[in-house]
C-alpha cells in the first residue's frame, strides 16, 4: 500500500470530533489518540488490500484512489474505532454501512463492482508469432508418439 486510503479529517467528518476522542482517549487527556487513528486506518486499508489484491493495485498513490475506495476505507476504520468500545453502541446508520461496504468489497473481489474507471475499448492482446514462426509446428508433432 502506498499510503493510506483515508484520513483522521474523513473520520472526523463522518462521526464527529468529540466522538473520535470518545473512541481513541485511552489516556483520558481530552484529545484525539492519533496512534489509535492510525491503526484504525491500517486495519481498513489491510482489509481492503485483501479484497483487492490481484484483480486491482493495491499499491496506489493516494491520489489514484477512487472515492469509492476512501469511503470504504473511512467507514472500515469508523467501525474498527467503534469495535474497540464495547460499551459504546455502533449507530444503525454505521451498521449498516460497514454491511454495504463488506458487500461492496465481496463484489470487487468477484469482478461484478470496479470503483475504477472502466475503459471503453477491451484490451487487445497482439502476438508475434505465426503459423510459420511457430516452436512447435504441425511437422515437428507429427514427429512425437502420443500414445
């Protein structure tokens, strides 16, 4: 992985400040834990990494990252936060959204959803041998016993 697919400000934004200090301030110091954030993220992004790998890069530059991929990562890092405080109930809305994410991911991992961009034109494979240029030529077979 190149860099991380989110970041604490997309945290931020989804669930809000004071709640991020709720779920990170092992410390109780009244502040963010980045650390806790940080690993929060790695843990999404590694689960995405796991869906991905070998259908797509998984070792993009932040800026190739599709939106589709930042949201996912947000929302995996969110519940990760969320899974840490058992006492401290996942919202429906949250719920939910890790369910559409996880399934989203299943999907990217079975070719049916690309957050990519899709190319018009389908890949062309060009080869340079002919029928003549050939290792193994109809002569050269007839030459083996396939018993």
């Amino acid at each position: 992985m190149a860099g991380p697919y989110t970041t604490q400000a997309n945290i931020i934004k989804e669930i809000g400040r004071s709640m991020l200090v709720k779920l990170t301030d092992d410390e109780k110091v009244g502040d963010v834990n980045t650390e806790v954030v940080t690993s929060a993220i790695s843990w999404a992004d590694n689960k995405i990494d796991l869906y991905c790998r070998g259908r797509y890069p998984v070792d993009m530059d932040t800026v190739d990252v599709p939106e589709a991929i930042v949201d996912y990562s947000t929302c995996l890092a969110v519940f990760w936060l969320y899974k840490r405080r058992l006492q401290v109930t996942l919202p429906d809305a949250l719920a939910k959204d890790y369910k559409n994410t996880m399934k989203d991911l299943r999907d990217i991992q079975a070719g049916k959803l690309t957050p990519w961009e899709q190319e018009d034109e389908p890949t062309i494979i060009l080869s340079n041998k002919t029928s003549d240029s050939k290792v193994f030529n109809s002569t050269l077979w007839a030459g083996y016993d396939r018993d």
